[in-house]
C-alpha cells in the first residue's frame, strides 16, 4: 500500500459534503485549501489523501469515478512525497 494525494475541486461548494462523504466512504481524508480561491466562482479546492494499492497512473480514474457524479473532478494527483520537514 503506498500513500497518494490528490487535488480535488468542487464547482459548487454544496456539493462538497457529499464529495467528503463519497470519498470517506473510499477511505480517504479530505481537507479544503482555504487559500485557494477561484476568480470565476465559488470553486472549493482541497487534498484528497489515503492509501492504495492501484498503480499511480490509475488513481486519478479511480478518485474521478467517486467525485465526477457528485460535481467534483480531480485536477493532479501521485503518491505522497515523505516529509522530512515541516511545511
């Protein structure tokens, strides 16, 4: 099992709940990015991260398949760098 992140939009910030839900409901986290903002509207960014067996290329679908019925869609995504400071 290896840690992957993802960056995950909503176009509508009604549909986040049910996103966090659907891709808990996957085992993964979802934290917004409160700093990011989009001009055009009320986009709510955020990092979607948690483990799996799937190859790296394959994540993207996979997440896409949780988010795309439920108004998200997912912008970049790859396994988890290590840390070895603090952000």
């Amino acid at each position: 099992m290896k840690r992957f992140e993802a960056e995950i939009l909503f176009l509508d910030p009604n549909d986040v709940p049910r996103g966090v839900e659907a891709l808990a409901a996957a085992g993964c986290e979802f934290d917004i990015d409160h700093d990011a903002i989009d001009e055009c509207g009320p986009t709510v960014f955020g990092w979607a991260t948690g483990t799996t067996e799937l190859d790296e290329n394959a994540i993207g679908d996979w997440l896409l398949a949780i988010v795309d019925p439920l108004g998200g869609d997912v912008v970049q995504w790859g396994f988890a760098q290590e840390r070895t400071a603090p952000r």
